[in-house]
C-alpha cells in the first residue's frame, strides 16, 4: 500500500520547489502585515529612548541573572526590575513593534495552515522549531 501511495505522488524537481519558496517569500514581503513589521521594527532599532530603555532593563537583569536562576531576589531588586520591563513595554516604538509581530505571526500561521492543508502535511512541525 505505501509503495501505491508513494507511486501516485507527484514529486517536484528541486528547482520548481526553490522557486515556489521564493514566489512564496515574494508575496510575503508584499504584505501589509509584513510592510508593517519592518517598518516597526527599523522604528524600535532607531529609537534612542526606546533603545535606552531596554538596555537599563537588560543590565539590571544580566546583574541579577543567578538569583533570577534561583528565583532568590529580593523583593526591591524584582519591583526594580519589573518597573523597568514595564518603562521599556510602555514605549510607543515597543508596543507598535509587538503588535506588529503580532500581526505577521497570526498571518503566518494562516499562511502554514493552508499550505498544510493543501499539502496534506503540518507544514509547521516540517520546518521544525521557530517557524511562523
């Protein structure tokens, strides 16, 4: 049975993959939602304010990185620290950029969800970990 099902597929050469993934990727990065995403993200890289406050949010967790670990901090230095995650999610630059990834993630996942439909296969679990 599986040599009968192996012998009705249609195998594609290599060369009309590539250029379906790159027909794919095309009209990817024609997208609203992906138009967006760079557009926020480039805004979040060239926001001095926004990028201050991440790097003061970053330091204070790589200092407190090994109680972090042992979940051991006290008290002040964690409302210290989550006073200065939340400065950094209250930048405009930050939350424009989440919802934008946001957005393009919710597409992709539309996007993986027809290709595994069409496909007959979970296209997520065959890119394996960090795909849409």
């Amino acid at each position: 049975m599986i040599s009968e099902e192996i012998n009705d597929m249609e195998i594609a050469s290599p060369s009309v993959v590539s250029k379906a993934a790159r027909d794919f990727a095309a009209a990817l990065v024609e997208t609203p939602q992906f138009k967006e995403f760079e557009q926020a993200s480039q805004a979040l890289r060239h926001d001095e304010n926004a990028q201050r406050t991440m790097e003061a949010y970053q330091a204070k967790q790589m200092s407190l990185r090994a109680l972090l670990m042992l979940n051991a901090v006290p008290a002040e230095e964690q409302a210290e620290l989550e006073r200065l995650r939340q400065a950094f999610m209250d930048e405009p630059a930050v939350s424009a950029y989440f919802q934008a990834q946001s957005e393009i993630t919710v597409m992709c996942q539309a996007a993986a969800d027809l290709l595994s439909k069409h496909l007959g296969l979970s296209f997520a679990a065959a890119c394996g970990p960090g795909c849409c």
